[in-house]
C-alpha cells in the first residue's frame, strides 16, 4: 500500500477506530447470528467464514471456533457472543502501535 500522508483529523479518526475495534467487532459478531438464522446457500458458506474471522480477531479459542464452524449451528454462535458479552472470552491486549518503517 502507498504511503499517506493523512491530516490530523484522519489520523485521529483512524486511531478511534481501530481502538474500539473489538467492540465493533462483537457487534457485528452478534448481527451475523441474526443473518445467519435467515440465510441460505453461498451467502450463508461466506457468512461463517466472516464469523470465523471476527472470532478470530476476538480472540476466542481455536478449538471452540473450530466446533462453532463445523456444527454451522447459529444458535452456538449466539452462545459465543454471549460469553463474549459477559467477559468470560476477552480480546487479546491492545498492542502500541509499531513505528512507521521508511
């Protein structure tokens, strides 16, 4: 990717984002569920591979993401997010950002 220069502004939105990323995240973990129960065929195929991902971003243990794709089970997905909501799957601690390379 090129390198940007971003106004203040930008950068200050960007660093907004990706601090409250795990929330959005579990939120948008928690309306996949929705679209889960209602979708069919491909759509539904690319639905748990987002599903997947968001979990794995949210730092939910390999093995229960594993179960949760395989049963292809919303209702266990809803179980997932959940726990995620009462705290007893965290996400993994927010790293400082690493400096710029030239």
């Amino acid at each position: 990717m090129a390198d940007r220069d971003y106004s203040r502004f930008q950068k200050k939105v960007i660093q907004r984002y990706y601090d409250n990323r795990d929330g959005l995240d579990g939120q948008r973990l928690s309306e996949l569920v929705a679209d889960l129960y209602l979708a069919e065929g491909k759509k539904k195929a690319k639905l748990w591979e987002t599903a997947k991902e968001l979990m794995t971003r949210l730092n939910v243990p390999a093995s229960r993401i594993e179960h949760v794709v395989t049963t292809g089970d919303a209702a266990i997905l809803a179980e997932v997010v959940k726990d995620i909501a009462s705290g007893k799957i965290r996400p993994a601690p927010k790293q400082p950002p690493s400096p710029p390379t030239a």
